[in-house]
C-alpha cells in the first residue's frame, strides 16, 4: 500500500530481442554451432538472443530517455518518502579514476558517478534514499553519499548504498548463464534474504535474515545475509562500511591485529 515502483529495461516497450544469454545444447543448431566454433570468437557459438519476460516495462534505459524518465518521476518524491533504486546490469570502469565509473545504458550510452548523483539531488533533500547497484565496479557509487563524489562532506540527503563489488573488480554476477542454480552473485542472495527463500524456493530460517527478530528483513540485514552466505569472491560493500573503511587509520588494512575473526 502506498508504493509505486517503476522499471525501466533495455529498450522499453520494442518488441525486438533485447536479452543474450548461453544456451543449452539443445538450443543449438549443430552444424551452425560447428561453423561457429571454427570461425567466430570465444562462446559465441553458444550465445543466443531473446526478448526478456518482464511483465510491466515502464521505459526504456536508453540515457536520455531514462534520464528525462527519472527526473519527472524524482520530482514527484514528498519529504519523507523513502526511494529504493535498484540496478542490475552491467558497470565500466575508468582506471584513471575510478570515481568516473559508469553504468552501461541501453543504445552504448553510459551514466557517470556524478550523473547519477545529479539526478539523486532532483529528489526533495528531505526524502530518503536507498541504492543497490550489483554491476562490475559498482563500489565508485559509494561516493554518492557525499555532497558530490569528489568531496568529503555528506551530502544533505539521507543515502544509503549496497554494491555488489569494489570499484576495480567485475562482479560475480557478471555472466550469460541461465541455471538458476549456479547462480552465486549478490543480487541473488540479498534479494533472496528480502524474499526470506532462494532462487530456488527454498525457504530461509528467518534466524539467518531477521537478526534483530523485528519481523521484517532489512535492506542491511539482507546485505549481512548475502556477505555470510554467498559463496562468491565479490568484495560487496555497504556505504556505512565504505565510510569506516576510509576513515580508519591507513595502516590498518596491514595490521593482522586488526583482522576481523569471521570464523
């Protein structure tokens, strides 16, 4: 009651093919397969499209349309809203500076750190806002909690962040398979946590997601759930954890004394 959500996906409403993914043998033609293998780069052999299944597309991802899309959707927002923004697709990296890293859009278009941050600031200051960014390099948009991702001041907007991965690394979830049982990315298990089962249907002990036995799943306690259950070599970060991590001492990252006992 009360919540609107949006999705915006590749190229909206267009009929055409939008999602790659490997297929199973099955799928496959084999003497297109042969040909492929011989002749083409990598997987392609195994790689097919589709059109994705989502029920309800509200836009497309394409930059300027999203953004124009967001921009009248955040000014809508009333103080003390809560806005929940989810990501899930696929990040770049600029090593020179990672605070320029982007999320890649539909049409080869990319959205910077300092591009979201700027449509984050069309949102009323006084609403909060939460963020799960799962693609490769995701832990750049950390710095969206600050006045801008070059300053140290918070900004005045309550922020929030998850990150499935550390702003040089590609994320685990970064891959075209379709078994849901090999799945193994943040995304998996923290929306898994929110749901209280997996992918797979099974049922999560609520000890292991309702730590402060409140009844209700948290986005951090889902967060908790994905670091100690996922078995992945994603570093995920909270933005709480960002800011601990930067302001600690610089010599404690190599100090054994300061390593944490998560046996």
């Amino acid at each position: 009651k009360g919540i609107e959500n949006y999705t915006y996906y590749t190229n909206g409403d267009d009929s055409a093919d939008d999602v790659v993914y490997f297929a199973n043998p099955k799928e496959r033609d084999p003497i297109h397969e042969t040909l492929l293998r011989v002749f083409a780069s990598g997987l392609d052999y195994a790689k097919k499209t589709k059109r994705n299944s989502i029920g309800k597309v509200d836009g497309s991802t394409e930059k300027a349309t999203l953004v124009a899309s967001l921009e009248a959707q955040f000014a809508l927002v009333k103080p003390d809203d809560k806005v929940l923004i989810v990501y899930n697709g696929h990040g770049d990296i600029e090593p020179r500076d990672t605070r320029k890293n982007t999320l890649k859009l539909w049409g080869d278009t990319h959205l910077t750190v300092s591009e979201l941050d700027q449509l984050l600031d069309k949102i009323h200051p006084q609403a909060t806002v939460n963020f799960v960014l799962t693609q490769c390099f995701s832990g750049s948009f950390a710095n969206l909690i600050y006045d801008n991702p070059y300053s140290d001041v918070r900004g005045e907007q309550q922020r929030c962040g998850f990150l499935a991965e550390s702003d040089r690394r590609e994320a685990e979830g970064c891959d075209l398979g379709t078994n849901e049982a090999d799945f193994r990315d943040y995304t998996t298990y923290f929306f898994a946590a929110l749901a209280g089962k997996t992918r797979l249907g099974e049922t999560i002990p609520a000890a292991q997601i309702d730590l402060d036995r409140s009844g209700d799943v948290s986005l951090s306690e889902a967060h908790f759930y994905a670091l100690a259950s996922a078995d992945s070599g994603d570093l995920s970060r909270s933005t709480s954890e960002f800011i601990l991590e930067k302001e600690q001492p610089w010599y404690t990252r190599w100090d054994s004394r300061f390593t944490p006992n998560n046996s």
